[in-house]
C-alpha cells in the first residue's frame, strides 16, 4: 500500500486533493498534517473521516520531533507540501508567520524526508534513495511577480516575487530545488493560478463576493478593479497534481494555469449577472500596496509531457462554484462567525 503524506490538507486545495486521490487510489493510505490555523477546517473532510485509508494528525511541519515520528511510523512514499499561509494581505501585516510556515516549515519538511529516504551514497557522495518516493512542493505563479500587458509565464521566467507571501513561496522553491541539486532528493515543484471551487475559504475573492452579495453586503474591489488573473478551477487542478506526483519528470517545475484570464471587475459583474444582483453593490477601495497588474500562465510543458489540459471553462465553473455556495450556506456561515474552529479545538485539546 503506498503511503501519501498531504500537509496543510484541511485547507482548501489540499483537502480536495486528498478526496480525490481517496476516490481514485483505493490502494492509497493517506496522512492529513495540518496545524488548524485560521484556514485550516476539519468539515472540509467530514464525509471521508471514517475512510479506512484516511488519518488525521495535528502537527506543525516545523516540528521536527513529529515528523520524525511519523516518518518512522508510515514510511510515507510521497509527500505533497500544502501547507502555507497564503493570503497577500495578511503578509502584509505579519511577514514573519509567513517566513516561519513557508521557508523553515518547507525546509524542515525536506530534512525530513531526506534523512527517512536516504538509503545510502553513490560513489560520488551523493545520496540514494529508496525507490518510488517524491516530494512534491505545491507553489503559486506569484512567485515570478507581474507580467506586462502580453506574454506568459514559462517555468524558466525569472522569479521576482512582489509581496512578502510570494517572497515567502519563491525562498520555498528556491531550498525544494537545491536540495533536488545539492542532494538529488527526487522533487517537483508545481507553480498554479488562482484556484477556485467548493470549499474556498471565505475571505478568497470569489467566495467573498458570492457570500457578500447573497447578503446584500457591499462588495470590496481594490483600486479600479483592472488586476488580471487566470483562474483554474480546484479540481482540474487535482488531476494535474495527480499526473505530476506519478509521472512527472524529477526536479523539473510544472505550470498549472486555467486558461481563464479575466479582470477583477469582470469577474465580479460575471458573478452579480449569475447571481442576478446589482453592480451597486460593487465598492472601489484603496489598492493593496503593489499590487501586481496581470498573471497569466503558459501550460504547454505540462500539456505536451503529461497530455494534462483544463476542463472547466470560467463561465461554467462559477456557477456550479455559486451553486455549491448556494447549497452549503451552513459551512460557510459558521466561518465568517467564526463558530467552524471551535468543535475541533475541544477535540483536540485533551490530546
């Protein structure tokens, strides 16, 4: 039975990704890792908590002890790194918990397999390792900073990160790829655009929007609302992880975009008309400090190596996305309340 350690995987990507491979891989014995911060919500994989193939640990990626254990526990065959603090704004006000979870906890995470999977040295001194594990490091197109009006981003552009979030992601990547260089420790680091889709943390734009406006809320639109991004929707994004994790080439980066390149401002009156609300709702605020202008991704290396293209077109992808707000209007009330941590912080707290 291979053995799949996901972290971070009670939050938005990463616990879509683990019911994927539970739906797929019968065979598959997945470990959730994830420290419950803010982002971090159990209800995510409640219908999968009594899966045979499924645990769940609290733990920090940081700490050292408790991947040791684990490792020594599992025997884990592949690792697929979720855990991040992700959000630009927050950054912003606290770069420090950014560098704390997405620099050394990355770091950490990389001793640790290394150490677990070294079987021993080739004769030139480098590590070898046992057969059929990867580390995979799930970053963000961020990392390469702003694009002007025409071009792409190919996983040979240069990194110029622009926020401390993307700073924080770029010095990831940068330690996911020496130590593929220093140590050949077998690693793919996967770049994405914006993901959206069911369970999407409520403070993320499209949810945000949605959830506004079915309150009738003002919905918040930085500067003139011109900032283009690609938006991929979360399970096309899973596939793409899937064929990366098994098929895609060691030490290499995979771009993962949607194909979906839209203004903000667009994207918000495309979920107003869906929705049937009015653009009186929509209010201008001050710009986030730096905000990049465009991303937009290049997905021919992962197109023609992996035969991987996305599936869902915007259009359709926000409305079912409306929909699944629509019909779960309970799990993202107790969010925005705040009530969703409080159950697992009492059943963890005696543990």
């Amino acid at each position: 039975m291979k053995k799949l350690l996901i972290t971070g995987g009670a939050g938005f990507i990463g616990s879509n990704f683990i019911k994927y491979m539970l739906k797929k891989y019968k065979e598959y014995k997945v470990l959730n890792l994830d420290l419950l911060t803010y982002a971090g919500n159990l209800e995510n994989l409640q219908m999968i908590e009594d899966n045979p193939n499924y645990i769940f640990i609290k733990g920090d990626i940081s700490d050292k002890k408790l991947l040791r254990e684990l490792f020594n526990k599992y025997d884990f065959n592949y690792i697929v790194n979720f855990a991040a603090e992700s959000h630009v704004d927050r950054s912003i006000q606290n770069p420090a918990s950014f560098v704390k979870t997405n620099v050394l906890g990355t770091q950490t995470l990389l001793d640790a397999a290394k150490n677990h999977w070294k079987k021993g040295e080739n004769k030139k001194g480098y590590p070898q390792y046992k057969d059929d594990v990867k580390f995979i490091q799930i970053s963000t197109d961020e990392v390469y900073g702003q694009l002007d009006k025409k071009g792409y981003f190919k996983e040979n552009s240069h990194i110029t990160p622009s926020s401390p979030y993307s700073a924080s992601k770029a010095s990831a990547d940068i330690f996911v790829s020496s130590y593929y260089k220093t140590y050949k420790l077998p690693i793919n680091i996967t770049r994405c655009s914006n993901n959206y889709g069911p369970f999407q943390f409520p403070e993320k734009l499209i949810p945000l929007i949605i959830t506004n406006a079915l309150k009738n809320k003002k919905l918040p639109v930085y500067g003139d609302g011109m900032q283009v991004r690609d938006w991929l929707h979360v399970k096309d994004h899973c596939k793409a992880l899937d064929l990366i994790l098994h098929r895609g080439k060691v030490g290499e980066v995979y771009n993962i975009g949607g194909n979906n390149e839209i203004t903000n401002l667009k994207l918000i009156r495309l979920i107003l008309d869906k929705m049937n609300k009015s653009e009186d709702l929509i209010k201008h605020v001050r710009d986030r400090l730096n905000h990049d202008q465009r991303y937009a991704i290049d997905n021919s290396k992962i197109t023609y190596e992996l035969n991987w293209k996305p599936q869902y077109k915007l259009n359709e992808g926000i409305g079912e996305t409306i929909n699944w707000y629509l019909n779960n209007r309970g799990w993202w009330e107790k969010i925005r309340s705040g009530q969703y941590q409080s159950y697992y912080e009492k059943m963890y707290s005696n543990r």
